[in-house]
C-alpha cells in the first residue's frame, strides 16, 4: 500500500478534488485504512485514514524520498516528536501519531484538521453576520499568537508562517487552530535575536520578513531570521485576512520596502479592524516590533477578547 500511496501522490499536480482511496498502511505499529485523496500539497498529498478497529479519523502525508526534502522532512518528524512530549492543554501544535520512512517514499500519521484558516476566514466572512465575523477574528488572533508564544518559549521559529500552515481543528468547545509544517524550524541561540540561514532556505514571500529579504551592497539577500521574524508573518497574515489583502501592490514594492532604510512602518487601514494589534507585529525593525507574548498582553486592551480568552 505504501508504494500505491507513493505513485499517487507523485502522478498528481495540486489536485484539490477529493476522491475516494482504498488499503492500509502500517506506521510505527499502528494500521491505518486509506478512505480518501484530501489534497495535494507543496510536498505530495494527504489522505484521510481510519485506525483500523477503531473510530478514529486522521491524515497521512505522503511524499516521495528525494534528497531535496530529507533534511525538510527530518525537521519536522523531530520537531513533531519533541512538542508531543510538552503537556499543554489545547495543543498549538498539529498532534503528531508517527512516521516511516522507505527507500522510496516519506509517510507521516498526524491529527486531521477540517480546512486551512483561509477556507474557514473566507466561509465566516460569506456567511456575513459581523458580531461572529469579529469573534472570530479575535479567536484567531489569539490562538494564532498563542501558538508563536508556545515556540518563543522554546527559542523556535517557525519560519514559514502563512495562512495555509494553520488549519482548524474541531474541539469539544467548538473548534481551535494549529500549526502545521515544521520543515522550515529553526533552534535560536537564546543569547541571540538573530540567525543567518542557508541560501537554499525555504521561504513565502510577503511573510519572510525585512530583515531576512535585505540585501547587502552585493545584492546579496541576508538571509537573516530574527526571534521575532514569526511575528512579522502574523502580522502579514492578519492584514491580509481582515483587510482584504496586502500592504504592497506586487513583489516589487515589497522587495523596494525591505531595503529602504527610510521606509516607514506599514500603516493599517481602521476599517479593516485590529488596527493596533497589527500595527504591533508590522514593524519594520525587529527591534521595535512586538513579540507574540507581549501582543498577547496588549489584547487585555480590547474591548471584545476577555470573555472569548476565558473559552480557549
């Protein structure tokens, strides 16, 4: 099943149409029946699973073994291993089952999430009722901030934070947000704000941060990741949801922003709601800019998060 697993995900590219799937695959001792293709991703695709004799639901992601992704994948099978280990009531991070690892394929059991917060900002956005549209943007807010808190403790940057690399998962209080993907993490020395990393770095424009896409009187891009660069992701991500995009026209303006040292900070329109918080997380100077925690903290300002706060 895992080579049949394999040949699908490498015979696809981003197909997002669900279809139905058949087998079992044994990871770590555990048997899992295939039931569905759910998508396709950067990687390879994810399927929906049942543990056998069991009711009980969950994803597996399968890739192929290539020497490009290996180190990638190694990240986030370790990364996922050690956060299992830190008891923390409603986990930030995507609930790891385990991993096996073949000559020819990479395949890994974790929590199934229902969509990604994009799929589920825009369904509450369309719905239209605004007192649960700005609910919910608080419980993002805060479980989004929540999350990097968690990683901030541990002198961890994520390093690609983005809407699509948190998804929903549903909870007995309703639903909560996790982050997923961890082949881009990163481990800060705590004694320093920064980290060069290596040229074949992954990274999504707009959210990799000023500081990362500088470049040097060569042209050369810094590469440099500073404890507070997931920040600057969440801010961009928060922009973008509650404002209806971007605070740049194109790539172009953005790149021109990074490396104009008289840029000024990115000004976010009142209308689009959280102005201050986000504001916080878009300074341009990793110095000035407000960490997770300490964003946190300025949400006991606003009037509508301290009875949705008491529910997470």
């Amino acid at each position: 099943m895992a080579r049949l697993l394999l040949a699908l995900a490498q015979s696809k590219n981003n197909e997002t149409v669900i279809r139905d799937e058949k087998g079992e695959i044994e990871i770590e001792g555990t048997t899992y029946e295939i039931v569905q293709f759910v998508n396709r991703g950067g990687f390879g695709e994810i399927y929906k699973a049942k543990v056998k004799n069991k009711n009980m639901m969950v994803a597996i992601k399968v890739m192929e073994n290539t020497p490009g992704i290996q180190e990638e994948i190694r990240n986030e099978i370790n990364f996922l291993r050690l956060t299992k280990q830190i008891p923390i009531d409603n986990h930030p991070i995507i609930e790891f089952y385990g991993s096996k690892l073949t000559k020819e394929g990479i395949f890994i059991a974790m929590e199934l999430a229902a969509c990604d917060l994009v799929t589920f900002w825009l369904n509450k956005v369309s719905e239209g009722d605004a007192q649960d549209i700005i609910v919910s943007g608080i419980i993002i807010i805060i479980y989004v901030l929540r999350a990097l808190a968690f990683l901030e403790k541990l002198s961890i940057i994520h390093g690609d934070i983005k809407p699509q690399n948190l998804v929903i998962v549903p909870s007995e209080q309703g639903f909560c947000i996790k982050l997923i993907d961890f082949g881009t993490v990163e481990k800060m020395n705590t004694l320093r704000a920064h980290l060069t990393v290596d040229a074949n770095k992954s990274h999504t424009l707009y959210f990799a941060s000023p500081e990362f896409l500088h470049r040097n009187s060569k042209n050369i891009m810094s590469r440099r990741l500073h404890k507070k660069s997931d920040a600057w992701a969440a801010g961009v991500m928060f922009y973008l949801l509650f404002c209806g995009g971007l605070p740049w026209k194109d790539q172009y303006e953005y790149e021109n922003f990074c490396n104009d040292k008289d840029a000024k900070d990115v000004a976010v329109p009142e209308d689009g709601g959280y102005k201050m918080i986000i504001e916080l997380l878009l300074k341009k100077n990793p110095d000035d800019r407000s960490s997770a925690k300490d964003t946190l903290m300025q949400l006991k300002a606003h009037p509508v998060p301290n009875d949705v706060r008491q529910g997470l």
